[in-house]
C-alpha cells in the first residue's frame, strides 16, 4: 500500500521537484550497479545499500506523512483546527423550572 502511495507522492504535480528528489535519489543509488564500498572489499558492499534503504524508508514515510497526513492525530488535529471553538464563556446554572 505504500509503495502505491510512493508512486502518487512521485507522480503527483502539486509537490515540489526539490522534495522528491529525497525519493528518487535513494532509489537510483540502491539500483545501480556502483556502490561506495566495491563488492571485494570484505563483503561489506551490501551495508551502504542497507544503509541508503533505511534512509529512504525514513523519508519515504515522513514525505508521506507531510502530504497526505496518514497518522490519525493529524486528521485529528485538522479537524479541530477547522471549527470554531468558543472560549471564556460565562453562564449561569438556575434550578427555576
């Protein structure tokens, strides 16, 4: 589900280049072939992909947090941000009938 929420965010006109690249980048460093640390060295070439994947799990889950609000305390806190809430009322309860 997300990774359709990936390609709306990538595909989605209303969002800025400059915050797409933090998705796009990580994607093509993990696909190509090149690496910072070459596959002879120990083994070790497996952890800068591992690294850059985590890193953008990270951004890929806080871009789409930003522009589709998917934690429900934030659709929560748009809710109450939108009606008009009425402080400091002064009333008075009477036991007439």
């Amino acid at each position: 589900m997300k990774i359709a929420l990936i390609f709306k965010f990538l595909f989605d006109k209303n969002i800025p280049l400059r915050e797409k690249w933090w998705i796009i980048l990580p994607i093509v460093y993990i696909l190509s072939p090149i690496d910072l640390i070459p596959f002879p060295v120990f083994g070790f070439s497996i952890i800068d992909d591992l690294v850059v994947l985590l890193f953008l799990f990270s951004m890929a889950d806080s871009k789409l947090k930003k522009y589709y609000g998917h934690e429900k305390k934030d659709s929560f806190k748009q809710d109450i941000k939108n009606k008009t809430i009425i402080e400091d009322v002064e009333y008075k309860v009477s036991d007439e009938e």
